[in-house]
C-alpha cells in the first residue's frame, strides 16, 4: 500500500477515486410516487456523494400529480387553446416537479447533505416559445456549477423552462429525460443516470420471453429505433439529444442496486453482436386495398387522404396481380387512427380511387429485430425469415431499414415469433 | 338626457361610468375550493369587468392542497429548520397559489376575458429574507399597469414573493390577503375587495347573537383590535398595511352579491357610534399565584421565566393583600401554552420567586367591547360592569387599552354576556 503513485491517507479504509465524477441521475414518476420514496431517492443520491461525486438530480412529478393538474384544467378550460392558454397550462403542471425537487433537497438536507432546489427560470433552462412542448436552447451553468463547488447537490425539477418573455415553458412527453440529458451535455457529465421502472435494457421483453438478457451496453442508433418501435424505455428525443452531444446514458431502477444499460457509441458496445434486440409493437392494424389500378399517381391518390387526415402509415407494401393492371396495397397504420383512415378511404373511393375492396385486421402485430450488425452481415433478414417458416408463421408484412427489419405477424404467434427469434440470433440468457 | 356635461352616446343604454375603477379582488381558499368554485369566481371577475372596471385578482391555494403540501414537508423534513430548509418549504408550499392562478386565468379566458398569470417572482413582489414569513419591500408595478392597459385581467398568486438572491418566499399566516393589500397600495387601487367564508364584519358573533348585524364600515384601528381580540375575517397584519396606505379595503363573500364591510379612516365611518363590536376569545387560561411577597422586582421574576420559555402573558391583574405584604398575582396566557408556562412556573418557584398555591383555569372567556367612542366619553366601561353584574356575572380578570375593555369570565356565561352587552351598547339589529 505505499508504492509509487498510491496515496496512502487517513482514508485508505475507505477509498476514494483519485478523480471525483460528476454525476446527472434523473429519476420518474414511480421513484418519487411518495415521500417514503422521495427518502429512499435521497439515499440513493447520497451513495453518490459518500464516493466524492458531484451530483445534479433531475425528478418527475409525484405519480399522479401531473394528471391531476391536467384534470382541472380541462375542467375550467375548453378544448381549444391558444398559446396564452398554453402558457397558463404550462406554469399550473409545472408546480408538478416544483414540489418534488423541495422535497428531495429537504430529505437530503435531513440526512445531512447540503442541498438546494433550482427551478428551470431560477437556473436559466431557457426554450423557445413553443409553449406544452418547449425546445431548450440554452442552459447558463454558472449557477450549477458555483453550487456544486460549495459541496451541495443540485436538485432540479424535470420538464420545465423558461422562454425568452420570462413565463414559464414546459418540455412535452419524456421532458423529465430531455432536462437530465442537456444538463447532462451542458455540464459535460461524466454520467447521466435515468431511474426508470425497468431495471434496463432488454434483448426483449423478459415478460414473454424468459431467456430474455439485459444488456450492459446498447448503441444510441439501436436505442433510438427499439424506441421508436415501442421499447417504452426512453423517450426518442432525449436519446437523440443524447447521441448528438455523446452523453453516456444509463437506464436503471432505483429499485435496485444493480447496474443498468449504458447507451454509447457504437464502436464502444464491447460485447460486439449482430443483432441488439427484438421488439414489438401491438398498436397497429392492416389495412388492404385490393384490385386497385395498376398506374403511375396510385399511391398519392391513396396516402394523400391519409395525410391530409394527419394519418401516419408505417409500413406499406404493393403486390402485382397476375394481369399486371390491377395491384392490391397493403399497410399499416396506428389502431386509434383506423376508423378516421377507413372514412377517409371510403371517401376517396367514391371519386379518386378505385378499388374492388377495403380490408382491415386490428389482429396484428409487428415484430422486429434490430442491430447495427445488419449494415455488415448479409444474411441476417433470411434467418429472420426461416425462423419464422420453421414455426409456420405467416408473414403479412415486411419492411427494412438501415439496422431494423419489421415483420406483421398474426397476434396469436407473438410469443412463438419471439422466443424462436431470440434463441436464433444467439440472444438467449446463458444459464 | 342632453343636458349641459350628460355625453350622449351610443353606450347610453348600457351607461359605463365616466371614470372607470382599478379593483383589486382577493379570493380565499374555500372561494377557489374546486373547479367549479373558480368557475364561480371568474364570473365575479367578471361582473367588475363588464362595469368598465380594471381587475387585478389574487387568489389563495385551493383549500386543502397548502396543508397536503406542509404535511409532505413534515415527513420528510425534521422539525428544526434553517434558512435552506425554510427556502425549500417556501418553493414546494407557494405551488398552491401557482396552480390557482393558472386556472382562474384558463377559466376567464373560457368566458372571453383576456386574463393572464404573474407569479410572485414574474410580477417582482419583492421581500426580505425571512423565509416562511417574509415582508414584502417594494413591488415594480410596471407589468401589470401594461398587462391592465392591454385590457387583461391580470391574475396574481398570493402569498409569495422573492427575495435579492431570486429564491420564492412566502409571506406567512394570511399572506395572500397581504399580497391583494400591497398591490392595492403600490397600484393606488380604488377599492381591495377580500373574498372570505364570512359576508363582512359584524357587531359580534352571529351565531350567537341573533340580532348581531353586518357592518357598513368600520374603522381600520377598531377592526384591528378586533382583529387581535379574536375576529378571524382578515390578517391584523393585512389590516395594519391598509391603515398605513389607506386601501379602502372590502371585506365580503364570493357566494353572494351583497355588499360587505367596507374599511376606512376613522372619520369617515359615518353611522357615527361609540361602541362599534363586541368579540370573545375561548383561546385563553387563567393562572393565579398566591401569597406571593410584594416586593419590588417580584413581577420579573414570575414574568422572566415564562418570556424565556417564549410564552406571552395577556392580562395581568395584581391585588393586594391584607397585610400588604403578601400579594395574589392572576394572569391570562394561551391554552396551548398553559402547560409549560406551570412547568416554567414551578421551577422558578423553587428557587426565585415564593408562592404558596398555584392556580389554573381553563374553562374562562375573554369578552371585549371595542370602539373608539371610548377615546372620548367616559362611562363607556362603567356599562359594561353594570350590565354583567345585573346578570349576576363575575368579572375573573380587567384589562383596557384606548378603544376596548376586555374581561374575564367564566365560559358558561359567553351567551348571555355577549347578549346582554349587545343590547346594553345598543347594537342589536332594528326589526
């Protein structure tokens, strides 16, 4: 204990890291549901400091709470809204995540950890105007900074800013997440650790598939489309934040102990692998057209009601019947927007379009495998493909991207299609 | 209708006043209980709009939500608190009056009237240090005199400010009735209407004495004593800020039209009167000490203990004995506060001071006649002795100040002193 280079101190029974690092843990609804949780997150933060780090804590509203404070505004508002209703919408769900971060730097305070609480006007998260769904622009870190040098942790409420008029903004679905993550870039953390229900990220969903693994580390891109594709982990603009700025994420739970998923570049995911994950998604219907005309313009005649209607189609695909003059078109759209699509079709159908009829199946759902391997490796579509012929799946739909491919499957094969899938690419937990 | 200064114009069926008012309104916790009582309270906005006026509005948290929020503080906060903790306590308990500031601005937007939110920090209501209680010292007025011209209701959350440093404090017990008071003062208001469970101020207690009747106005000095002397309807605090800047302060309810109680300078209360109320307090002990020696420097020495265990004495009554040497010292003190001034009392009585029986008595009331007719006549006191001995009523403890007397008796006999003096001072209600 007393070579060179190794410091020997009244506290080499408990050591210290040479370099202090500095730390953004941000944690959601569920980890701040009560005060009892409230205390077991400042136990959390506190593990943190007793290893000499600087922290900065992002929280969520209690659970609940903001879904409360939606309620009584629309109960005194009506459903139309200007930007100064948004704005008042704004300042009443924002006290949301105002009262968790008091709470949280009181309960650290009692543990003896000097704390204090800034909110987004009083830190300068400055956004633009977009009221319900801000963008940040700027974070002035000179505050942060100045009070983690006298040793407090930075307690910071989710979701909130401050526009350029000085009214206050909020930052739309998952904002909690985007405040951690440009704290995060703007601090230049060395981590940025999201406390979610989950313990991580999953080669799967471990409810059908107990062979499931977590993985240690998962590439921004994955991330990004395993979101996208309905891993509910991350909301798809904090990752993407994330990625442009290089900051390392960690997905955990605050539940537990154990360590999460850490997102990185993709060079650094180390345990190099073909494919990431498998997700699924059961919010989609299929929709068919059958016998429409085979023609140059077909497909803006059909899509363009949709888009005017602000229906997003997913995956779309077109078969040539046998006299080469009539097509039958297939995709898929989300279940909630099926009825107003249907409508909008039929209509068309009176005039622009014609076709023989208008399928549609809600009894659907899309599986996909992703990986960065696919950019590389041949191949890797094939055996998605006799994967599934070996377990007689039918294959209703299929659609490719850079590093995902996407089957629509009937729903009843679900589990079948995932548990084969996963024991095929290699996926499965060893024992 | 075409006389010499009578405009004829097109609004003459509808006639506005020439000269339109600044009002500023305060709308307590049970006045904003709901949804549905901000509603209520948007229409009362409203009619002061309609009339031409200009509106500022502050409310109070929904009533409830301020004691959920302390009771959140205590369960995870200590008892003993410092400046940072207070800090704290101050940012999660001003998210109240937040939330009903947005909603009360959504609700009058839903009615057509161009309304919006400041909060404390938005407006610059800005107060001194004492987190938890603070004093507001200047409020920039600039905003709203803007937010008014522009035509909007402009909607303030009571009870917070901020301070130098731009951390929310809070202005304490009847802090938003002081906020709707200072705002009135700084924008030089034409009348502060305050919103209360009650319809105004009375004579005495209604529920006690039927023929109690509602004051037009009453004195700003008088309403403090009363105010003090227990008549919760409005803050001696708020009271004190409207004497000094002359708000002609309204006190009022949301859940009629009547008017309420309008206060002012002394000389302009024109039913001119000598007695203007009688109030009663049930919060007050009587504690006796006998047989004490009458000596100089003896009331420091039973007063000493109980000043260093933070306990106020009210009334004191000292009677001389007999021999002139032993004396009975009787005093009232809070109820809360009965059982360490005894504990206070009996340690000092081993050392400092000698009595031979300490005495208490919780069942008593405090009954006070209040006016400032007193100022001036004499005989005014001499009634109310009268009036309680012709009911057989023991007077326990004498205490007066300019414009009240107040006396101690035994609990049973409230109704029929509060009565009786009512009648005796010629307040009862004309059939």
């Amino acid at each position: 204990m007393s070579g060179i280079g190794c410091r020997v101190t009244a506290e080499t029974r408990n050591p210290k890291p040479e370099t202090f690092m500095l730390i953004v843990q941000k944690f959601g609804g569920t980890s701040v549901a009560d005060t009892n949780r409230i205390k077991n997150v400042a136990k959390r933060v506190k593990s943190e400091v007793d290893l000499g780090n600087q922290v900065v804590v992002v929280v969520s509203a209690m659970s609940g709470v903001t879904d409360q404070l939606i309620g009584y505004i629309n109960s005194v508002s009506g459903e139309v809204r200007g930007a100064m209703q948004d704005a008042e919408y704004d300042s009443v769900v924002s006290s949301g995540e105002q009262v968790t971060s008091g709470l949280l730097a009181l309960a650290l305070m009692e543990m003896d950890i000097p704390a204090r609480s800034w909110l987004g006007w009083q830190l300068g998260i400055k956004t633009d105007d977009t009221y319900t769904k801000a963008r940040i622009e700027t974070i002035d870190v000179k505050a942060i900074r100045k009070s983690l040098k006298k040793g407090e942790v930075v307690v910071v409420p989710g979701f909130q800013g401050v526009n350029e008029e000085g009214r206050i903004t909020t930052l739309g679905r998952g904002g909690s997440d985007t405040t951690a993550v440009a704290l995060a870039a703007a601090l230049d953390a060395d981590r940025c650790d999201i406390y979610t229900d989950v313990d991580g990220v999953y080669t799967t969903d471990p409810n059908l598939v107990p062979k499931a693994r977590k993985l240690q580390k998962v590439g921004y891109e994955e991330m990004l489309e395993m979101a996208s594709l309905g891993a509910k982990v991350l909301q798809t603009r904090s990752v993407e934040m994330g990625m442009k700025h290089g900051v390392r994420l960690q997905v955990r739970t605050s539940f537990s102990d154990e360590p999460g998923t850490l997102l990185v570049e993709e060079e650094e995911v180390m345990e190099r692998r073909l494919i990431t994950g498998i997700t699924y998604s059961k919010n989609d219907a299929q929709v068919t057209l059958t016998k429409v005309k085979n023609a140059p313009g077909v497909a803006a005649k059909i899509f363009g009601p949709l888009a005017d209607a602000e229906i997003n189609v997913d995956m779309i695909v077109q078969n040539i019947s046998e006299d080469g003059e009539k097509t039958d078109i297939t995709f898929t759209l989300a279940k909630t927007d099926l009825k107003n699509a249907v409508a909008a079709l039929e209509k068309a159908g009176k005039k622009d379009i014609k076709f023989k009829s208008l399928l549609t199946d809600t009894d659907v759902v899309k599986v996909s495998v992703v990986g960065v391997g696919m950019r590389s490796h041949a191949g890797l579509a094939q055996k998605m493909f006799q994967t599934l012929a070996d377990n007689n799946i039918n294959i209703l739909v299929i659609s490719t991207s850079e590093i995902k491919i996407s089957v629509l499957i009937k729903a009843k094969y679900l589990e079948l299609a995932l548990r084969s899938l996963h024991t095929a690419y290699g996926l499965d937990k060893k024992e």
